[in-house]
C-alpha cells in the first residue's frame, strides 16, 4: 500500500432525517437520528483507508466525551493516529447535520473546535509522515496556519499537493502556486472562479482560471454528473454510475479519498476520478458520513462490472 498523509478536521457528527427540511422558525419532527465520527479530513481519511491506501492522519481533538468518539472510530480502521493532538482548551468539534429523506439534500453547520486549532509545531512533528508520503491531501476545516505549514513541508520534500477547498474561503495567490491538484464541487469553483456555472463549458473556464492561477491540474465534482477533470493538455467529463441515492453526506470527502487513494497507486488522473466516482457513488447508497464509505471489495466488484 502507498502511504497517504492527510491533514484536516475531525467533529462528531449528529445527523437528524426528516421528511423536508426546516425553514427559519420551523420545527420539523424527525424520523431518526445518528452520532458518529466526521468531519471532512476524517471522512477523507476513512474514506481512503477503506479504498486500500495507507494513511497517516493528523488532526486535533479535545479531552472530552466526544473525544473518545474519534478515537474508537480510528482505533477501528486502523488508522495511524500518531499525530492525533490532544487540546486542553477546545472541545472535540461538532457538526449539525439535517438530511431531507425524500430529496437526501442535507443542511450542515460545523463548530470545528480543537481541529482549527492546529499548532505548526504540530504540523512540523508529523515531517516524517508527510515527506514519507506520496500524496499529501488536506482540506480548508481546519484553521489555515496549519494547513499552509503542512502544503509547504509537503513541496519542500516534493509530495505531491490535492487541496479540497471546503468549506469554501479566500484562498491566496501563493497558495494555489503550491496544489498540484484542486478538487472543488461545482458550488466551491464558482464562488472562487466567479464563474457562474451553470454547464460543463461554464466549469471548463472555471478550470482554466485555476490552472492560470498555478494549479497542477483540477477536478470539479458535478454530482450525478460526474467529475470535470481538466489538465493544461487536456479536459473530460468523468461519468459515474447511476444509483439509488439515500443520503448525500460525505459524498465529496468519498470522491477525495478514492481519488488520492487511486493516485497513490499510480493511476493517471483520469482513472483515478473515474475510480473516485464509484467510491462517492456507493458512499449516497447509504446513511451517514463515515460509516457509509465502501470498502475495496466493493469498490473493485462496480469497476469491473
């Protein structure tokens, strides 16, 4: 297995479904209710370490219940959690999450807690790790002192970069010059483009701005659309399967682990989104975030049908 270093949150989730979702004001009455791990470097990481790559993880939690929600989560996929931090003065994050069970569109609002703040000592005391790695993935849920540190000991030691920038924020010229590949959805390249897309041709030319601002190479998630993947040689559309969709949640953090995942192993970009489309296909068959990321088995049965 290659090795992988994923820098990013870990939050509990506490997921409620109902028949719609609540407008301001409104009190909807649910049909059930789910607590578990998440956040979207957890998820990515889960997501990967079931894909078959091998993953060290580096996040922070705090020294409170939900802690132990995080570490009982790695503890069962085997997670290297070496550089899981502890912090005495923010709690373990927290996401609220509603999901619509006739549509699975969902409302989340994240409290990352201990994991925004993330010390670049830290970050520095997993070098090893990273420079160790063939991909270094990371995401924009943590705080962005830590992310930067870790981008920059990954380029000093030439690890390749992904940046997933969720949840979306300003992200500086500087940076963009370090990703090798940048993985927005559809919403996230538009508000950082400024181009409203509203076809394939509209997030071509979001793509070439990132290209133009020194990204490597871009893949837009498009939902059951598939994936634009878009080099300065070439662009296509990625399709994925169609599938009975029960629960969106997660679906961008299985894509983000199944591509690195695909990547480690040497697949070209192209087939590694193709492979990362099943990943997030099979994540929305069930509930959940981190409990819903599929395993290799099955991720090898779907590629091969």
């Amino acid at each position: 297995m290659e090795k992988i270093t994923i820098l990013g949150s870990f939050v509990v989730d506490f997921m409620a479904r109902a028949d719609h979702l609540p407008v301001v004001g409104e009190t909807v009455k649910g049909s059930g209710f789910q607590l578990g791990p998440g956040g979207k470097g957890s998820n990515q990481a889960i997501a990967a370490k079931r894909a078959g790559a091998d993953v060290t993880f580096i996040s922070k939690i705090g020294r409170d219940a939900f802690a132990d929600v995080a570490l009982n989560a790695f503890k069962n996929e085997k997670l290297n959690t070496r550089y899981i931090f502890r912090d005495d003065n923010y709690a373990t994050g927290a996401a609220l999450i509603m999901v619509d069970e006739n549509t699975a569109h969902n409302k989340i609002l994240v409290t990352s807690g201990a994991c925004n703040n993330i010390l670049t000592d830290e970050v520095v005391a997993a070098t090893n790790a990273i420079k160790n790695s063939k991909f270094f993935l990371t995401q924009l849920e943590t705080n962005m002192t830590a992310i930067e540190r870790g981008i920059d000991i990954a380029k000093q030691h030439g690890v390749a970069v992904i940046l997933n920038p969720a949840p979306v924020q300003g992200i500086s010229d500087e940076l963009y010059k370090k990703v090798d590949i940048f993985t927005p959805n559809e919403v996230e390249a538009s508000i950082l483009s400024e181009v409203e897309i509203n076809s394939i041709e509209d997030a071509k030319r979001a793509a070439k701005l990132f290209l133009a601002k020194g990204v490597g190479s871009v893949v837009i998630t498009l939902g059951a659309q598939g994936s634009l993947v878009v080099t300065p040689e070439r662009s296509e559309v990625v399709p994925v399967m169609p599938v009975d969709v029960v629960d969106t949640t997660g679906a961008g953090d299985a894509f983000n682990g199944g591509l690195v995942t695909a990547l480690a192993e040497g697949m070209d970009i192209f087939e590694a989104a193709r492979f990362a489309g099943v990943v997030g296909s099979l994540s929305v068959t069930k509930i959940g975030t981190a409990p819903a990321m599929p395993y290799r088995g099955e991720i090898d049965l779907c590629l091969t049908a």
